[in-house]
C-alpha cells in the first residue's frame, strides 16, 4: 500500500520538476528570440542609415564626395597608428569631423558657396591624409628631428583646420544675422 501512494508522489515531483524545466527553458528562448530581434532591428536600422547617407551624398558635389571618401579613409588609417601617434592625431580628426559636420548640416554646400571651403577639401584633407599616411609607414624609423617637425606638421594642420571652423561659424552667423534681419524687417510691416 505504502508503494501504491509512493508512486504517484514521485510522478507529481517529477511532473513538476519538468514543469519547472520547461518554464524556465522557455523563458531563455523567449529572452534569445527577443535580443536576436532587437539586434537585428538595429542592424536593418544602421544598414538603412547608411545607404540613406550614401543617397544623400549622392546629391553632394563631387569634391565633397570625394573630400567625405577621403575622410573616411584618413580615420581608418589612423587607426592603424600607434597609440602614442593616435593620441596625437585624434583631435585632428574630430576637428575635421566638426568642420564637415558643420559643412553638411548647414546648407553651405550648394554650388555656388563651395568655392568657398574648396580649399578645406583640396589642401587641407588630403594633406592630413598624406600626413597620416606618412606617419603609418615611417613612425618606426623616425629619429628626434623627424618627430619633431612632424609635431610641428600636427601644429600647422591644426591651425588651418580651425581657420576653416572659423569659416563656418561665420558662414552660419552671417546667415543668422540676415535671417533676423529679415524678421525685423517683417515685423515692422
């Protein structure tokens, strides 16, 4: 008798025990699903960003585009460089990232205004690109009067770099200042 009820005792523990497994093996799934989602959808969202930007640049001129291919290529040589350089070069960097950001959020690139920053894109990138260029091939074989003048370089690029930041703001000022003064203008009337 004792074996009779002994029986269906075990059955419940093990039905529950399995119960339980199941529950919680589901829950991992349904946790692996969900992030397998989300992760996807950010992935489909970057994608679709960067084929909207490659869209957009399309309509750019062609300096521009080439100046934005070039900057592209400027940020994945340097981080090819070593630390010590990177570390150095990296304001650089977010400083032309700054003029282009400025470049491109403003309507500054239109046909007309472009012979304005055509220097940014001719002289100053593509120096900056064969400055890092040069850097990444010969950081090993450099003596004290080479990285020297090539921390002078940096000092040089940087300096022209903040004459085109400069550009802009006076660019976006000026458009500024007409805007209000068109306001005014409309106001009075």
């Amino acid at each position: 008798m004792l074996r009779l009820a002994f029986f269906p005792v075990v059955l419940l523990i093990l039905a529950i025990t399995l119960a339980l497994l199941v529950f919680f093996l589901y829950r991992k799934i349904k946790k692996g699903v969900k992030v397998t989602y989300r992760k996807g959808a950010e992935i489909a969202t970057e994608q679709q960003q960067k084929w909207q930007q490659k869209e957009q640049r399309k309509k750019l001129p062609i300096i521009v585009q080439k100046g934005l291919q070039d900057f592209e290529k400027i940020k994945k040589t340097a981080e090819q460089l070593t630390p010590e350089w990177k570390n150095t070069i990296n304001p650089l960097i977010e400083d032309c990232q700054e003029v282009l950001d400025g470049l491109l959020s403003e309507e500054i690139i239109s046909d007309s205004r472009v012979n304005s920053i055509r220097t940014f894109f001719n002289h100053t990138l593509d120096a900056l690109k064969q400055f890092i260029e040069k850097i990444n091939s010969d950081y090993g074989q450099m003596n004290k009067q080479e990285i020297e003048k090539a921390r002078e370089n940096i000092t040089v690029l940087k300096t022209d770099i903040m004459h085109h930041q400069k550009i802009i703001h006076k660019k976006r000022k000026l458009d500024f200042d007409v805007l209000m003064d068109v306001i005014k203008a409309r106001l009075k009337r």
